[in-house]
C-alpha cells in the first residue's frame, strides 16, 4: 500500500470529529418536563430501555405503565412518545415516564377544551360525595350532582358508564382539578330548540300542548318539546 493511500488520524482529525457530533446535537435541546419521542431499544421483564436523541444516555420505562395488549406490541425500534422528567438524575441517567406523557397530553385536551368553552364527551365512572366523577380524555373531573342533569334524578345507576357530553366549568392548572357540567350542555340544547319552536308561532295563536306537572300557582305545558308555565289565572280547570 503506498503511502498515499493511508489516512493519517492526528489530534486535530479528533476534534473534527467531535465538531461534526456536536453539530449533528445543537440544534437538540431536551427539557425537564416536556413530551419527546423516543425509540424502543429493547424491553425486559421489568423496563422498556428508550433511546432519546439528544441525551447522554438511554432512558427506562417501568413496564407496569403500559397496558399488556400495548405492550406485546412495542417492538424494538418502534417510536413512542414519553415525558421527560430530568435530562439527568442524581446518578446522571435520564428519567422518562410513558404514563405522564399521556397524562400531559390528556391535560392539554382539557385546557383547549376549557378555553374553548367546547363540548366534550365523558363517561361517569362512580359516585362521591356531593356529585359524581367523570372521565374526560383519561382525566378524572367532578361532576357536582346538581350539574349531572337538568331535573332531579331518582336514579344514578341509569347515568353510569355511558358515553355523554359535558362542559368543562373550572380547571386547576397546578392541582389539575376538572370541574364538569352535563346540565349546562342540556341548557344549550334547550334554548336552540327554544329558538327554533318560537319560530313556528305568533302571538295571540292557539296551538296545543301537553300538560306535564300541575302546581298551585299553574301548569307546565310542554309544546313540541319546549316546557311552557300555564299561569292558574289563566286556566279555568285549576
């Protein structure tokens, strides 16, 4: 071989080379607390080992945070989104969490949700103490039972673990606390149909209705599903 094909590595061709790396690494910055993608290294009987471009080690995952069905499926080499607790511990590895991520992501469907003032679909799980808790997007909320309906309720069992819409009424950023409101959702749909039946008739016109409940002081009469109060004074039969 002569000489000149052979490459001659010198101190300076190091450092060159440790320029390149770093080049490849600036534009990465990792952040405590914050949603990154990560690659499945491998997955033993208690972690799933994730490699984090950027960091200066792989990190682990306890495998009790991912359901089985999911887990039989995570194969190496497969991209999955973790939190990212600390670039690095007290003995410098990284520290990542699978359950926080999806944690954080649900929180964020929350806040949009919440700022919004859009409806959201939750299921009420079980009953406490003053309302019912119902879960949104993986978060627990309460419910107070005022707000689950918008007439008293004789039974809760026929409300329970059934998909329904709500209205998110309070958060609380720092403790993560939701605040649901079903009623309201109710309400809304209430004065749209309001709208639309005032439509259909003018004053002074006779129309028919359908007598729901009779109290001292009148009737409510339902017309094509509104509740209308019938006044005692202006019904003879009272």
């Amino acid at each position: 071989m002569s000489a000149d094909n052979l490459k001659v590595y010198t101190q300076n061709t190091d450092s060159e080379f440790a320029k390149l790396i770093s080049k490849d690494l600036e534009n990465i910055i990792l952040k405590d607390n914050t949603i990154v993608t990560g690659t499945v290294e491998k997955v033993d009987e208690k972690y799933v080992h994730v490699f984090i471009k950027g960091a200066k080690s792989s990190g682990i995952v306890d495998i009790n945070e991912i359901p089985h069905a999911e887990l039989e499926t995570l194969d190496e080499g497969k991209e999955i989104e973790v939190f990212l607790e600390r670039t690095e511990d007290r003995n410098g590895n990284i520290v990542l969490s699978i359950e926080k991520a999806r944690r954080a992501k649900s929180w964020k469907k929350i806040v949009e949700a919440f700022e919004k003032q859009e409806k959201v679909s939750g299921i009420i799980k079980n009953t406490v103490r003053g309302g019912v808790v119902v879960e949104i997007f993986g978060v627990f909320a309460f419910c107070p039972n005022s707000q689950v309906a918008d007439k008293p309720i004789k039974n809760m069992n026929e409300y329970m673990n059934k998909p329904m819409e709500f209205q998110i009424i309070k958060i609380d950023n720092v403790r993560m606390n939701v605040i649901a409101s079903r009623r309201q959702v109710l309400e809304q749909e209430k004065n749209k149909n309001k709208e639309k039946v005032i439509k259909n008739y003018k004053v002074g016109e006779i129309v028919e209705g359908t007598i729901k409940a009779v109290q001292s002081y009148g009737c409510f009469v339902s017309i094509e599903s509104l509740d209308c109060l019938l006044h005692s004074s202006e019904d003879s039969h009272l």
